[in-house]
C-alpha cells in the first residue's frame, strides 16, 4: 500500500494485486483483501483506495467490483509497456469505513 505523501491526501492510498497463477480463482485474493489489506488500512487510517488497472484486464474489474470498488475514470494511452505499447486504463476507488 503505498500513501500519497500530500498531508491533504494522507488518508488515501494505492495498491495492486496479484496472486501466483497456480492459486488463482480460489478465493486467495479476496480473502487478502478482506482479512489482510481492508483491516490494515483501516488501522492505518486510510480512507479512500484508488488505482488504475488495464481497460482490457476484465479479470481484475470482475475482482475489485466484487470487493466494492467502482469505476471512476478512464484514461486513453496511460499505461506504457515494452511488450503492447500504450493501453487505455481504467480508474478504481472506494471509501472505506
Ligand atoms: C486479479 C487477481 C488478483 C484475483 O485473485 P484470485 O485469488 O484469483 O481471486 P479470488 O479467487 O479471490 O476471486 C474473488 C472474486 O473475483 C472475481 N474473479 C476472480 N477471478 C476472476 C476471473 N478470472 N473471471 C471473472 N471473475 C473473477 C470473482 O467475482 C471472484 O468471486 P467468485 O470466485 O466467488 O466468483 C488474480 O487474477 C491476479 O493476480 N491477476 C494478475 C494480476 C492482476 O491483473 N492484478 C489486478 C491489477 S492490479
């Protein structure tokens, strides 16, 4: 998790996930979020979460709309990779209580 180091943007922050593929679809991830990084950011006093994931990656939109994260933005060529060049991406957030 990492926070913005903003005094105005301390209570948010931003993260990935990723889960080795042989685990995957077994609630590994969503137990992570759920047990692990939700109760962490709550101590640690984050509020709001936020981050981009590739338009096309409809696994990870599947995986954070299921864990209440929307969709709040989308962004044309944001990504840069060696491999596929610029990918559109999209922008995920939720508040947390
Ligand atoms: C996205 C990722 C972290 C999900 O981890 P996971 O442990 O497989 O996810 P879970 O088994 O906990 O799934 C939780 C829910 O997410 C959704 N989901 C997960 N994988 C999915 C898939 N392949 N297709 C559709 N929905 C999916 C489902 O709603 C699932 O609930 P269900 O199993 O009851 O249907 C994993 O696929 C991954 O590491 N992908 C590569 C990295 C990545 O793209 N990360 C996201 C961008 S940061």
């Amino acid at each position: 998790m990492q926070r913005f180091e903003s005094t105005r943007l301390s209570h948010c922050g931003e993260t990935g996930t990723w889960v080795m593929p042989s685990f995957r679809r077994q609630g590994v991830g969503k137990s992570l979020w759920k047990k692990g990084i939700f109760p962490w950011c709550r101590k640690n006093g984050f509020k709001h979460l936020g981050f981009f994931v590739m338009a096309n990656n409809k696994t990870a939109l599947c995986f954070y709309e299921n864990l209440g994260f929307h969709i709040c933005g989308y962004h044309r060529k944001l990504i840069l990779s060696n491999k596929s060049g610029y990918s559109d991406a999209l922008e995920m957030e939720l508040w947390i209580d």
